[in-house]
C-alpha cells in the first residue's frame, strides 16, 4: 500500500491537452484512468488537436491557455513523439501550477514565466507493472496527474536531471532584422512567430512597415479591420506574439508557411 502525504496547495482541476484528436478511445481512457485514482477530478480539454507530434504546437497552446486557470491547476500534457525512448516523465511543480508532461520542450514557453520550485520523476510502474510500450499517456502520465491534482507527491522520485528547453521558439535579433520561426498556425491560417511583441517594440512600433523575406512589406496593426479584405498584415495576438495575417484569408496557404518555418523580419 502506497503511503500518500498531501501537499494541500492544489485543486482538483486537471486541464488536457494532447495531440490525440477526438476519433479513438486515447482521451477517454486517460480520463478514466483519471477517475479512477480521483474521483473528484474536474478535468477540462484545452485541446486534443494539436498538430501531430508537434512539440511546438503543444508549447504554444499550453502557454496561451494555462494563465487562466485557478491556481493550483495541474496541466497534463502529452505530445510525446518519443514514447518509449529515454525521454523522462516529469512533473513540475511551480508556484502557481502542477504541469505533467514528457521532458521533450513542450514546457519551454510556461517555464520562461513560472519558476520551478520543485521537480519530480514518474516512476514507469506508478499505474501498472507493465506500461504499454506505446500509450504512456494512460499508463504513466494520466496516473500521474491525477496523483498531482490531489496534492500527493511522495508517488514520485527526485529528478536531478535538466529541462529540455526548444531554441526554435526563441529568436535572434541581428541589426535590424529578426529570424523567428513558425510557432503555430491557427485555424484560420494565421501564422504565429516566435517573438514577443514586448521584446522589440522599441523597434517596430504600430503602424510600422516591416519586410518579411517572401512577402514584402506589410504594416504592424492593432486590429484586423484596419486592413483591406485580402490584405496581409503583421498583429500582435491575444497573446502577445507578432503574427502573419491576412483579413478574411489564410496567410498560412497563401505563402506556404508551415511550424518550424524561418521568417526573417527586417525594418
């Protein structure tokens, strides 16, 4: 019988995200799994559509979304293209949040705003002696979060080890002219660059004209209504990123632009 000491800093929200869509029974089982370790557990999908094996894409929407919750919220995260190789489980604790997830970089963007207070290691027999070589979002993930969401810490081992941190959601500012990357493409084709706007706007100021290499120039705006229909503009989203858009198209199809793709800004 595990002994459990609780840590009474916590809720019971579990907050998902997962590259795991919403077709096979992945989501479900991990919830029941879940449930089944506590019952009390609310649990709230932010997303199962992240892009496939996209690390990236996972980062992003975690940040977008985790602020908002009540403190004392466990996020768990699985975009885990490397399930089965020897890649750590973690879960982190910070001030604020409980964050499970694979140690692959899908905590980076979080991690540059919360400080870690402590660090754990999930043990692969936390849920059953022998996990599945290929779904550790239910056998060791979800059993995990589950345990976190109930304050208990003690199921896991120290972790000594480093955080993956992913350079491609950084950028580098050379004169004047940033190379950032694609960090995510919403639904609606807009195209979100691995820069703050905080971070340069002493150098691009709204209503600015910038060049973006295989686009031309396009103006920094605040609102999509100050462009023409069709018009390509540079925002900066809910979130403070600066994003490629087009008012009422996809700049994502019209330029070819994918996650992971180099943009280079100059001004």
């Amino acid at each position: 019988m595990i002994h459990m000491k609780k840590n009474t800093n916590t809720t019971s929200i579990i907050a998902l995200i997962t590259d795991f869509g919403d077709k096979d029974f992945y989501v479900g089982a991990m919830r029941g799994v879940i449930l089944s370790i506590n019952p009390n557990a609310k649990i709230v999908d932010i997303s199962h559509n992240i892009e496939p094996f996209s690390v990236i894409s996972g980062a992003y929407v975690l940040y977008g979304a985790y602020k908002y919750f009540p403190k004392g919220t466990t996020f768990l995260i699985v975009v885990d293209p490397g399930v089965g190789s020897r890649r750590e489980a973690i879960v982190i604790k910070t001030r604020n949040y409980s964050f499970v997830a694979p140690n692959n970089g899908v905590l980076s963007l979080v991690l540059m705003e919360e400080s870690i207070t402590e660090k754990y290691l999930i043990p692969e027999n936390i849920f059953v002696k022998k996990p599945s070589y290929t779904f550790h979002g239910r056998d060791i993930f979800a059993p995990a979060a589950a345990y976190a969401s109930m304050g208990v810490y003690d199921v896991f081992e120290e972790f000594r080890g480093d955080i993956v941190t992913l350079d491609i959601l950084k950028y580098k500012k050379e004169g004047r002219a940033i190379k950032a990357h694609v960090i995510n493409v919403d639904r609606f084709g807009n195209v979100a660059l691995s820069v703050q706007y905080e971070d340069v706007k002493k150098e691009i100021s709204y209503g600015k004209t910038v060049s973006i290499k295989g686009i031309g120039d396009v103006k920094l705006i605040r609102y999509f209504s100050e462009l023409s229909v069709g018009e390509t503009g540079l925002i900066v989203n809910s979130i403070g990123f600066l994003e490629i858009c087009v008012r009422e198209g996809n700049a994502a199809k019209r330029y070819g632009l994918k996650l992971g793709d180099e943009v280079l800004l100059t001004w």
